[in-house]
C-alpha cells in the first residue's frame, strides 16, 4: 500500500494485508494516524464509527452491512478482528469518496495518490527531516520488507527503465515508536551514510539500517532517485 510518496509498510498491530476476498485491510487507528480521519469504537456492540473527509462511515466487525453517509449498504467484505485491532476494508472509503487511487495488478499495489490522504503525523515528521530536492518518486518500487528486534531491512527494485548510477538511489524509512514516543528516521543520501551501489534497470537493492521495531507502531519509507 502507498499513500503519495509513502509506503504504508507496518502499522500496529500488523502490517496491511488481503483477505480471502481479495480485499486490502487496515487498522482502523490508522485512519487517524496516517490519513487525517477521526475514529471511534464501540466494544460492546463491536461497532467503529469515521469520519474521513466529510463523510461518515459506520461499521461493525464481522458484518458486511455499512452505513455511509447514514445510507445502508452491503460490502463485499467484512472488518475483522485482529491483534486486539478492528481492520476495515480499504475499498469502503474509496468507493464512496473522491479519493483519488490507481491499482496495479502486477504490482499487487494500492497506490492513493491523493496528497490529501497523507495527513497523519508520520508524514510531518518525515517532510520535517527530509532534506534531498528534486527526488523523482516511482524509480524504485519497494517490495519486500523485514522486522528484526533491533534493525530494518528493505528490498527495493529499479523500475525506472535505467541504471541508477552509485549514490542515487534513495531508500527512506520512517519508524514511529508505540510506546516511548517519538520517532526515528534516517536517509541513504545522508553524507554519514556510503554511497548505495548502483542499481541496474530491473534489479533490486536490499538496505538495512537500526531502528528498535519491537516498539514500532508505524513504519513508512519513501523510495525515490536522486537527480
């Protein structure tokens, strides 16, 4: 899942993920967090209420029936229960916004492309400390990741078309931690850092780099070439 520029790769308790319905799940937290929206939840009747750019979505665990806007309808797909977190079928809030998204088949990507959506704090943060220009976002699309207790490492591939000549490629991961706060991120093109080899058109890259995932709520990472 990419939202702008940003792939979506952790958010607590578990990472996105398709159901047997060939649907793309989320937590329902992270509305809020990452996308601006503001959610509530009703253990009792198992029941989560948003609203995400003026509309309001009402849904319940385990059941296909939704209402939005205050209109009933039926989904293909029903949230679920998982980790202790209510995950909700992405599609819901695509179908009856104007969210602007693309598909890619090949890719299995949910890309949304709508600036509007990147408004949780992760992505201030990031903008905060991201200090390149002129980045071409899409040269490299990320497409395998893996959590070890204290470091991060990230499989990218070269889909630009072209060679990324030593020291262009730029992989950059943003972890927000659960429970002490804050967050931690950290640029391949910073001058601290060595050059990344070069990447050959249709190969990929895989980067590492420290960051304490166990407390990890959310991790993101832009994937971009340098001019």
């Amino acid at each position: 899942m990419k939202i702008d520029k940003f792939y979506i790769l952790y958010t607590q308790p578990s990472s996105p993920f398709v159901d047997a319905n060939h649907r793309l799940l989320m937590p329902l937290r992270a509305n809020q967090d990452l996308m601006g929206g503001t959610v509530t939840f009703d253990s009792s009747s198992k029941t989560a209420n948003l609203l995400l750019l003026n509309h309001t979505f009402e849904v319940t665990i385990d059941s296909k029936i939704a209402k939005v806007d205050g209109n009933t309808i039926i989904m293909d797909t029903s949230p679920v229960l998982k980790g202790g977190s209510m995950f909700l079928p992405v599609r819901l809030f695509l179908d009856y916004t104007d969210v602007k998204y693309t598909w890619d088949q090949k890719k299995q990507l949910l890309h949304i492309t709508d600036e509007r959506m990147a408004a949780g704090q992760p992505f201030e943060d990031f903008a905060g400390n991201d200090f390149t220009s002129g980045s071409i976002d899409g040269a490299l699309n990320l497409t395998s990741f893996t959590m070890f207790p204290h470091s991060l490492s990230i499989k990218a591939l070269n889909i630009s078309g072209e060679d990324i000549p030593k020291g262009k490629s730029d992989i950059h991961p943003l972890v927000v931690f659960k429970n002490k706060g804050g967050f931690a991120t950290d640029s391949y093109t910073k001058p601290s850092y060595p050059d990344l080899p070069e990447v050959k058109k249709g190969a990929s890259i895989t980067v590492t780099q420290r960051f304490d995932t166990i407390n990890a709520a959310y991790i993101i990472a832009a994937a971009r070439r340098e001019p």
